[in-house]
C-alpha cells in the first residue's frame, strides 16, 4: 500500500516559494493558475488580487524594492502580455522579482494549444533567466535556481513558465528532495570581495587625489549599504551623488549628499564633475544618464573609476579607466578605515566647496519659486515645483513620497533635493526607472503603504501617468490601504506638448491635450475623498484634510505646464534620428 501523499504541481511551486521565504504573491486570478492559488492559499501566504496583471507586477516590483527580498507576480498565459511591462520596469531598476506564467500543456507545446503563447522567448530579454518548468519532480529544482540567479550578482527580475498540465497533475509532496541540495532555504547572496592588489591601487589613487567625488547606484541599494555610503562621504571628506531614477539611497538632509549626478536636475554637480580629479563610481552603470563615461560629463583629465558587485556590471562599464570587482558595501568600508590611513590627507576644503554650492543652489529655486508663486496670485495657475515643495510641507516627517509622471517626476526630484536641504527626512522615495514608465505611481504608493501600514504615503501623479495606471487605485481600496494621490493637472501631456512646441516648425502641439478630467470626484465616486484645488495657498491644507481623511483619497490640482530642466536639455539636443 502506498502511503505518500500527493499534491499538484501548483501547490509544490507555492511550497518551494514559501521555503524562500517569499510571503507576498500579486496576481489577477485566472483558471490556469488555480493550483498554485490553492498552494498559496494552505501555506498562508498572502495574496493581492488586482484588477489588472501589469498592476499585480508593479505592485510586485514596489514591494520587492522597499523590502529588498523577492515578491511574486503570477499570471496566466494572456495575462503574462499584459504583466511585460511591469517586467520591463522591474529589469530596469534590478528587482529580482520572480514571474510566474501559468502556461500552456508542454505535452502539446508548439501545436497551437489554448492561450499558448511563448512567454519564455518574451521574457528572455527582460529577465535574467526564463525557462519552462518541464517536469513536476523538479518544480524545487527550478525555483531554487531562479531565486539565486534573480537575487545574487546583478540582481534582476526572472521568469518561470509552469505548464498547465504539469500544474495540476499530482506528485509526491517531497519530490525532487532526494537530490542536492536538499535544504532549499533563502541563501544569503553571494558577496564579491574586492582583490587586494587592485584596491590597494585604487586607494592610492583616492591619497593623490584632491578633488574626488563619490557617485552611489542602484548597486548601493540591493547591497543594503546606503548607510555606509553616507558614512564614507562624510567622514573621507568626498561629495556625493546619486544616480537618477532609483528608490532612495541617501536622506537629502544627510551632509554628504549633494544631489543627482545629472547636470540638469541638479546644476551644480556639472562643476563638482568638471573640476573633479578623481571620480568613484561605486554600483552605477555607466549609460546613456553618465554619458557613457565620456566628456563632457567626465573630462578625460578625471580619472574615473567603476566599483561593481557583478561581473555583468564590470562588463558593462568597459569605458572605465579602471574597474574592481567588490560588493559595495565592502569597498565602502575600505573607504571609511582608510580615512584613518596617514597617507590620506584630504582636506575639507573641496567638499565644504560642494556643500557651499548646493546651498547656493537652493537659495535660488527657492527665490525663483517664490518669484512665481508671487506672480500666480494674480490670477496665474500654480507652477508644479511649487506644488512639490507644498505637497512635502504638508507630509511628516518619515512619510513615503512617491511620483509619477515625466515633467511632473523631474520637477519633483528637484523639489526633494530642495526641502531636504530644508531639513525634511522622508521615509521613503519611490518613482519610475529607466525607462520612465508611465502609470507605476498608484502601485507602487500602495506597496509602500502595504509595507509600512502605520505611515502616510503620498503620490505625485501628473495626469497623464494616472490616466496609464490610475485604475490599480481599486487596490488601495479593495486592501483597505488608503494612500493620497496628488494629481499635478495640466491638461495633457505637457513633457510632450512642450518637446513639440520646440521641435514643430509650427511652434504648436498636436494629440497631447485631455479633457477637464475631475479625478477627485473619481475618487468620491469610488468611496475615497476627494479635493479640487486651483490656488496655492489652498495646496497644503487640502493635502492633510486628504490625509486626515483617513481614506484613499485625491487633491486635484490645477497646475500650468512648464517644461523642466532635463526635458527641456533632452529636446535641445534631439535631432530627427537619435537623442543620444
């Protein structure tokens, strides 16, 4: 008599999940994925049903980048098209989230099955591993390579296909245990520890140098070493930048942090690169925002140096004057004990020089915003950094800040550099990479409210990019999560009417313009509050009566267009072909 239990193939995937650790699973129920919902649903998990699968993988990506460990987004095989481009912003920002497809039979793969579609071929591109689970006794064996591949090196999104019929057929609930490893636990991720002989080299480099500068990447954030960073710019005496589009890695109120390295968004650090004589770029890639480490970004008189915890990275930046393989926290701390080395004798002169320059820089916008401010009492709309400062005024201390949008996004980054300048600590930044992906500001405020249920999390979302994401806004109900989107209304696609009004010979715009849209009573409709706003002075308690409201809730603002700096600078330089 056999005795062993069987279970589906889906409930063997939830278990090998579980083992890892992973305790959030974001879906748009579908019959193809019934097994493993049932898996999920006997180990406890939790589970977020949403009204959309690329709002299940924004959602999946928000949390795994607030949390730093991986979150699941499943969907069926029609559903994996809709998830591609929440795996297209996921692979842009390095979030190991894992896809799962709840696929066609692989017994008749390739015959034209229903919803067959290639999905491992789709996802290759924009993953660091797809493939299709092709026996249920190796369900374990998959998950386990997946989980390592997506959280070690280069960390980054990856796929599994699980065929429908190896989903619900039955096997042993301990199958594929028999062979190694048999503890399939989350493993720590593997560490690069830098060759002694080359950061020797780079250090003597750092004793020589007289105007170094320090630029933190997306490498930073997934090493957990944001801290470590901070600390060695203050206590070495080094300036330091971030690189765009990234969740947050430094408090701008931290006295190390300058800015973004981007001449557009944050001017200054144009000088701090152009009079560098050493620059360490620890974690970043060097592409198309760096320039691709060429001049004018970088003089070639700077020596520019890249530090990077994969070798995918160090391949990457082959335009680097010297490399070393290192996990970055380890090189940071390198840095912060050499600061005792008595070869290293770095004034203070060249970061006072920085941090005098920023200060500078935000008595400016301020004075220039204000400027405005005074000019749209008279009947003029309210310019959007005027809106960010606002929106920051009425948020406390610890609050998550996320944006959304393209002009709307770029006037905000700066605004964050301003008021933390100021003083203001925020809890958290969320907002699109790379590829500047509309519509992920609603989903990634709810992961953030998700994760940290006892703050308030506000959402700059201009018009445009809540029309392209704005309905996952269900979720923060359905969840009971109540966020507070502000909605930076100026009638359109204003970052594009405004690249047009340049490039047309015409001096027009054209397809770029909506209706009056009244997004706050969309939200009243929904059973959320909601707020119309049209004078500045009104922005601020307008924002905490949303937020006191306790519900999910809109302000919607009317704001006029003007074009940001890095937009402005994109489409300046653009010709008919190319804007590199």
């Amino acid at each position: 008599m056999n005795d062993i239990k069987k279970i589906r193939g889906g409930a063997l995937l939830a278990r090998a999940l579980q083992e890892k650790g992973i305790d959030h699973v974001f879906t748009l129920s579908g019959g193809f994925c019934n097994p493993a919902l049932e898996g999920f649903m006997e180990c406890q998990m939790k589970v977020i049903n949403c009204p959309h699968e690329q709002i299940a993988g924004h959602l999946a990506d928000g949390h795994t980048r607030i949390t730093r460990k991986p979150a699941v987004c499943l969907v069926g095989p029609e559903g994996f098209a809709n998830a591609v481009p929440s795996m297209m912003e996921a692979w842009g920002e390095r979030s190991p989230v894992i896809f799962v497809t709840g696929s066609s039979t692989l017994k008749r793969q390739g015959a034209g099955g229903f919803k067959e579609i290639d999905d491992v071929a789709i996802a290759a591109p924009l993953t660091k591993y797809s493939a299709t689970i092709t026996d249920g006794e190796r369900i374990n064996e998959f998950v386990d390579r997946a989980y390592k591949i997506a959280t070690n090196g280069y960390p980054g999104a990856v796929h599994l296909s699980l065929p429908v019929d190896i989903m619900f057929s039955s096997f042993a609930e301990d199958a594929g245990r028999h062979e190694r490893p048999f503890d399939i636990s989350p493993p720590a991720p593997a560490r690069a520890w830098p060759e002694p002989q080359r950061l020797g080299y780079i250090l003597s480099k750092l004793n020589a140098a007289r105007k170094p500068v320090l630029i933190g990447g997306h490498g930073v954030w997934w090493s957990k070493s944001e801290a470590l960073l901070e600390q060695a710019g203050r206590k070495c005496g080094i300036p330091v930048f971030n690189i765009p589009y990234h969740q947050k890695l430094l408090g701008e109120e931290c006295e190390a942090y300058m800015g973004l390295a981007d001449i557009h968004q944050y001017h200054p650090s144009a000088d701090a690169f152009h009079d560098s004589d050493l620059v360490l770029m620890v974690g970043a890639r060097l592409d198309n925002q760096m320039n691709f480490g060429n001049p004018p970004l970088f003089p070639d008189t700077t020596e520019l140096i890249c530090i990077n915890g994969s070798h995918e990275e160090i391949e990457f930046n082959r335009a680097a004057d010297y490399s070393l393989l290192s996990d970055p926290g380890v090189f940071l701390q390198a840095l912060i004990d050499h600061a005792d080395n008595p070869d290293f004798i770095l004034d203070r002169q060249w970061y006072e020089l920085n941090r005098e320059k920023r200060g500078e820089w935000v008595n400016k916008m301020i004075a220039d915003v204000e400027h405005d401010a005074a000019q749209a009492a008279f009947g003029g709309r309210i310019h959007p950094l005027q809106l960010a400062l606002d929106v920051q005024d009425a948020m406390a201390d610890d609050d998550w800040l996320v944006i959304d949008g393209g002009n709307t996004h770029f006037w905000s980054e700066i605004a964050i550099n301003l008021a933390g300048y100021k003083g203001k600590k925020l809890g958290g930044i969320l907002h699109p990479g790379t590829f500047s992906l509309l519509g992920v500001g609603v989903s990634f405020a709810i992961s953030a409210k998700n994760t940290h249920p006892d703050k308030n999390v506000v959402l700059i979302s201009g018009d445009g990019a809540f029309l392209s994401g704005g309905l996952s806004i269900e979720a923060a109900f359905q969840e009971n999560r109540p966020i507070t989107v502000v909605i930076d209304n100026n009638g359109g696609l204003d970052c594009i009417s405004q690249q047009q009004e340049r490039l047309f010979e015409s001096g027009t715009h054209y397809a770029t313009d909506f209706r009056d849209i009244p997004f706050h009573s969309m939200f009243e409709g929904l059973g959320g509050y909601g707020e119309l706003v049209e004078k500045k002075e009104d922005i601020i308690p307008a924002v905490q009566r949303a937020i006191a409201s306790g519900k999910t809730a809109c302000v919607n603002v009317k704001v006029k267009g003007v074009i940001s700096p890095i937009v402005l600078a994109t489409t300046s330089k653009r010709d008919k072909a190319s804007i590199e």
